[in-house]
C-alpha cells in the first residue's frame, strides 16, 4: 500500500504517485497559490453560471437564478497511478457524469475500479463513485495484506455491494451501478465485474473481450435468439440484468484470472466507450502507441466524436513483457 | 406547542423533455406521520365554531332540525378537554347559541352539557345569509389566532338573504383564519355557492342526504379536526427566472384548484396555503413552463418546499433534462397522468351536469360518457356508481351512455358534490 498522502487543493486523501485528486480533480503536480487553503467548496468549476451568469448555487448545485444544473466536479477527470492511466467525461448528451472510476498502485502491480451508475436509479452519480471507491480500498487493503488477487477481488466486489446497498432509502429508492476492477500483477490479470462494464485485451498478437456482460443483449445472444449485430440495435441493447444497488436481489459477481501471453494493454471502459467500439479489434485498430494518459484521452476523444452519447470512461493498464516474463 | 409530525415530501415526475420542450409536469407527495394523538388533552391548542343553520326551511321535514341539533351534540361530544368552542344559529342573521357573549368557551363536563342544552332549545326561523354567520366565526376565532382554526357549516338552502359579492366578501375576509367544512342537507341548497365557501377556506364539502346520517358526519369531522398536529401549512413553490408556474393543484383527496391563492414570498418564490395537518398524505400536482434547453443539460424546474411558518419541513425537486433520446421523452409518468385524468373526470361531471340542467342534452352525454370511462379506467368506484344513478351505461370502456329521464335530484347533486373525489392509483400501475 503506498504512503497516503493529501490534495493540496481540497485536502481530500490521495496515494502517491497520482497525477491529480480524484475528489476534485486538480493536479497534484502544481501547488496551489498563497492564500489557497484546501477547501471542498473551491472546485473549479465554482464560479458563474454558464446560463445566466449568476455565482449564487444552492447546495444540491442548482443556480439559484435559472436553475441550471452547475457543471460537476466530475465532469471530466483524469488519473495516473502506478503507470496506468484513467480518463472519465460527461460525454455530450447527458447533464453530469454518472460513470466513476478510482485507481492505484498496489503490490508491484495496479489496481483500478470503473463504475456507470444506472441512470433510471436515483443519485447514479453517488452510487458509482461510491462503489468505485469501496472497491478499490478494499482491493488495495487486501492485496496489501498478502491476500490472493481472486479474493481480494471478490472481498472488493462484496464492500463496493455493501456500500451502494447502505445508500438506499429503500428497495423502491436504491441508487445503483455497474463495477469492473482490474488487479494486474506479477502473477497476471484478475478481474471482477458485475454489469456491463468491459474489460478488453489489446495485445500485440492476441486481443479479445475478457468480460461478458450481465446485460439483456448478451443474454439473448447466449440463448441464440438474437445475434451480436441484432442485440446492439435492439432498445434493450442496454438493459443490465445485474447490478449493484439494494434492489439488485443475489448478485453472482464474476472473478477470473488471465495470464497475458505477451505485452499489450489492459483495457477498462464503460459503454460510452464500448457502444462505438463493441470489437476487441475495433479498439485495437484505435489504440495509439502512446503513453497510457495520452491514449486514455484519446479513446475518450473518439467516443465525443462519434457522438459522446453516454458518460465515457476509459482506463489503460500498459504490460510490459519483462514484467511477465521475470515471474514466469 | 406539541410535538410536529415528521413531513416528507416525494417528487414523481418525468424529468425528461425532448429538445425545445418547456413543459414540466409533476406530482408532489406530502406526507405526514407520527403526529400527537388527539386525546391526550394537551396537543396543541384547537378552537372549533359549530355552525347550523336555523333557517325556516330547517323545519321541513322537521326531522332536518333535530338531526342537526343531535349531530351538532355529538360533535360537542367529541371535543377533547380545553378545546376553545363555540356554537352559532344562522338564519339571516348569526347568533350566539352557546356561550352566550360572543367569545369561545373551553370544552370541559360542564360547558358541553351546558352548550348541548342549550342546542336542544334551538327552534327554526328565518332565512339565510351565510356570509354573516362566517363574519360571526372570523370574529370568535379572531382571538385565538394560533393552533388549529376549524369550523363546520351546516345548511340546507340557498344563500337567499344577501347578495353574492356580500357572501364573497365575508369569504374572502374569512380565508386563512379558519378552516370550514362545509355541508348541505337536503336538496334545496346549491352545490356550487357551497363549493365556493368550502374550496376558498380549504374545508371539505359533502351533502348529507338524509338528515339521520348527519350525526355520524359531525363526529367524525370533529375528530379529523382534533387530529390535527399543525395549523397553516403552506407549500412554497420556487420557480427560476423566466419560468412560469402554470398551476398548482390539490389533486388527493380531492381536486382543487390553488393557483389562484398565491402570496408571493419574493420574486421567484411564492407561497400556498394548505391549512392545518395531522397524520395524512395529500397529493398536489404541478406544472411549469420553463425556457427550452440544450440537450443535455439539467435544471431545477421547481424547488417545492413545505413551510411551517418559516421553517421548511420538507423539500423536493422538479426536473428538467433535455434529451434527444424519444424513448426517454415519450414516457408519460403514470402518476401524472393518473392524476390528468381525475381532473378531467371532475370538470367533465361538473359541466355535463350543468349542461344537462340548461338542456344542451348532446353536451351532457358527451361530458357524462367521457366522465364514465374516465371513472372506469382510473378505478373510482365511487364515482362511477355516482354516474351510474344519473346516466344509462352501455359501454363503460368507451364511456357510451345514455342519460336517464327520471333522476333523483339528491343522487344528482351528491354526484356534483363528489366529482372532486379522487382516488389513488392502483397497486402496480404507480
């Protein structure tokens, strides 16, 4: 587990090594005028009404003159931890970022979490970044105390499932989402997931999906009644059959281990991404050869061009062969 | 004070629009619990006027007099010790029953005994001017001006011994001093003129057909009103700049329009009145014109808050977000439309009948059928066996109905007295 340290700007806990905080988004890099305290009201994004011009917000964010909904936080965010790398964005169609992702080094390796929270639920947003951040801590304590990668991943799952169910009002009243995390260590790739939220591998000779979805689409396509290409058109492409969340009944999360066969990138993404790239190849012929904070920003930039219809979040795990090849 | 029940407020809406839509519909829930019970003597602070009208007419049949002095005996029973109380005759005048100087007296053994002896003296003469008998209420309750303001008015005519504006200036000086319930007995009185006092002083209105059944109604008015927990509930309604606040309406337990009733509390807030509470849930629906959007964005349409004087109680928000996404926009919220419907429902009863009165009989089987089917696919039972006293059904679903030549005149204003009652939705399609 890495030395904890603090945002310079809103004092929020970061791990070392991150380019910026994930509460409000800033550089860890650059440190903050005289006069700066670490504040959680002085996000970057206080400041006028972009309808109106009015500097007066209610506390749920709303102006206080024409209503409009102040750009979040969330809105676009960028991470780096142990040299991955992770890129999140409103996309152009919806008015905040529901998706959350949280990522660190941990154990010689990396460990990420990307949530979508389900936007028919209430307060998605809370549920993802919610989950995101349970899921990661109790991967990074876990892994850190010697734990297996499948079990701390799947202790990780039940906390992130524990923690969004603690939001609900009520079942009627459950904010909820999706989870993927990702441990990529010496020993290989361990994932968990529940949703449909992907992970990807791009290798340099292999490349292929390493996630199926709990989503109505995958499960008509699994029974045979649809086909790939007839279930991404079909309006409930996009229902999920599971989920976390106080209504989500007994959820089976999937853990699995993969052992990379040579270098490439480990990819995790939620829909926003995937919905224009649905092929392991579509995103391998995308993918530059460039640093991990540099490629994330560009798939999220082809997902805005294509259309950004949805929240957009995209992590790069680069893995080298050497890594491998020492403890093989 | 006692203790305040817990409110809570709920917001069912579909908060999506399509692009350039500016339109926002929804329902706003109110909900209060855990409220003091009545009987325990030392809940907050109730004044209660009992109002009969003791007008000529009272004596035929003669059993409309005694009943109304049995139910107004029972309702004196029912008052909780320390309750400040009153009774008033009304004819085309307001008098003194009880006590006999023009104040409000505590509830305890002796001044209900007295007070019932004093009903059971009451002899009918007169005529009827009910704008006076409420001038005589505003002034009893004039000094107590906190706690729980509730009156029953009880009449069996028309408001035959003063003009209209005298009634609607003596209602108009009544609003927010008291709440007053409003019943007519018999089938001489008229509905609308009694729906206006009732509507105006946020009571209910009922029509008691026969005069036996009274009794049990003035109980159980009398009991809602020492149930109440709060006096003066208002719903606060912040809209942003350049919206308009279509209506406001009361939609559960009954419609009632209360755009009208706005005070403004500043320039984008404005407050209505929702009279006094206890443990009950009322269901309002509200619509709002907003500028359009760009896809994509979100705002507060509407920011709803339930005020006890100045302390907000509870709040929600309305919503707007524009999409392009149809299936997201299309969707109607079934509470909202539940709710579209029972509105539609009452105003098509209310001006059949009134069609039907004037002759126009296609206008009234047009409405009156319209009325059934809405009656049917909602569920409101009640109503639709109220419509089926006044029209032939053919055809529920689709509202055919022919209208019946031999209606009873107290079937047909009890089906006008009642075409505000609305029902909930049913299990499973809320």
């Amino acid at each position: 587990m890495s030395v904890q340290e603090s945002c310079p700007w809103c004092g929020s806990e970061v791990f070392a090594g991150e380019a910026f905080c994930e509460a409000c988004g800033r550089s860890l890099t650059e440190v903050p005028a005289a006069g700066h305290g670490p504040s959680p009201e002085a996000a970057p994004a206080a400041g006028a009404c972009a309808e109106c011009g009015s500097t007066a917000f209610s506390e749920d964010g709303y102006c206080e003159r024409c209503g409009l909904l102040r750009p979040g936080d969330r809105d676009h965010v960028e991470t780096e931890a142990g040299g991955a790398a992770g890129v999140t964005d409103r996309g152009l169609r919806h008015s905040r970022n529901e998706d959350a992702m949280a990522l660190a080094a941990v154990g010689g390796g990396v460990a990420a979490v990307v949530c979508d929270g389900v936007s028919s639920s209430p307060l998605p947003q809370v549920a993802s970044q919610t989950a995101a951040d349970a899921g990661l801590a109790v991967l990074t304590e876990r892994l850190g105390a010697g734990d297996d990668p499948e079990k701390a991943t799947r202790a990780a799952l039940a906390g992130a499932i524990e923690a969004v169910t603690a939001l609900a009002g009520s079942p009627h009243d459950a904010p909820a989402c999706t989870y993927v995390s990702a441990y990529a260590g010496p020993a290989g790739v361990t994932l968990g997931w529940v949703g449909d939220s992907r992970a990807y591998w791009l290798g340099r000779e292999a490349r292929r999906r390493l996630t199926t979805d709990d989503s109505w689409a995958a499960e008509m396509v699994a029974h045979g009644a649809l086909t790939e290409a007839e279930a991404r058109v079909h309006p409930n492409a996009h229902a999920i059959v599971a989920w976390l969340g106080a209504d989500a009944g007994e959820v089976e999360p999937h853990v699995t281990t993969f052992v990379p066969e040579g270098p490439g990138t480990l990819l995790l993404c939620s829909d926003g991404l995937w919905n224009y790239y649905p092929e392991a190849a579509d995103l391998a012929a995308v993918l530059p050869d460039a640093d991990p904070l540099t490629a994330a920003r560009h798939l999220v930039r082809l997902a805005l061009d294509a259309g950004g219809r949805d929240n957009i979040t995209v992590v790069v795990i680069p893995l080298t062969t050497q890594e491998h090849a020492q403890h093989e | 004070m006692s203790e305040q029940p817990d409110f809570s407020i709920r917001i069912d809406q579909n908060k999506f629009l399509p692009q350039g839509g500016h339109e926002v519909h929804a329902i706003v829930t109110v909900e209060s619990a855990g409220a003091p019970v009545a009987a325990t003597g030392t809940g907050t602070s109730a004044a209660e006027v009992i109002i009969i009208d003791t007008s000529g007419s009272m004596d035929y049949p003669r059993n409309k007099m005694t009943s109304a002095i049995k139910a107004a005996q029972a309702a004196v029973d029912t008052l909780r010790d320390g309750v400040n109380f009153a009774i008033v005759s009304g004819s085309s005048r307001a008098t003194m029953v009880y006590p006999r100087a023009e104040e409000l007296i505590p509830a305890d053994a002796h001044t209900r005994a007295e007070a019932k002896a004093a009903l059971s003296r009451l002899t009918a003469t007169g005529g009827t001017a009910m704008g006076a008998w409420l001038t005589l209420a505003g002034r009893l309750f004039a000094r107590h001006p906190d706690g729980i303001r509730h009156a029953i008015l009880l009449t069996d005519g028309k408001n035959q011994h003063e003009s209209p504006e005298q009634l609607d200036a003596a209602v108009a000086q009544a609003v927010g001093r008291f709440v007053c319930d409003c019943r007519g007995v018999g089938t001489d009185w008229e509905v609308a003129e009694l729906r206006k006092v009732a509507s105006a002083l946020l009571g209910s209105l009922d029509m008691v057909a026969s005069p036996e059944a009274l009794e049990a109604d003035f109980r159980a008015m009398t009991e809602a009103a020492m149930g109440k927990a709060v006096a003066d509930v208002a719903l606060r309604v912040w809209t942003p700049q350049y919206a308009k606040l279509r209506f406001v309406k009361q939609v559960l337990p009954s419609v009632e329009d209360l755009t009208g009733r706005r005070a403004d509390v500043d320039e984008r807030s404005g407050d209505y009145p929702l009279g006094a509470w206890g443990s009950e849930s009322r269901d309002y629906h509200i619509c709002v014109e907003v500028p359009a959007g760009e896809v994509g964005r979100e705002m507060r349409a509407a920011w709803v808050k339930l005020m006890l004087g100045d302390q907000v109680v509870a709040s929600g928000n309305v919503l707007a977000e524009w999409t392009d996404d149809e299936a997201q926009s299309t969707r109607i919220n079934p509470k909202v439309a539940h709710y579209t419907g029972q509105a539609e429902l009452a105003e098509n009863i209310q001006v059949g009948l009134q069609a039907r009165k004037d002759g126009d009989l296609d206008t009234a089987t047009a409405r009156l059928g319209r009325a059934v089917a809405l009656a049917h696919q909602s569920g409101n039972e009640a109503i639709a066996s109220l419509l089926g006293k006044v029209v032939d059904v053919d055809d529920p679903a689709t509202g055919r109905v022919r209208l019946r030549k031999d209606v009873d005149k107290a079937d047909e204003m009890s089906l006008d007295t009642r075409s505000t009652k609305t029902v909930r939705t049913r299990r499973g399609e809320g």
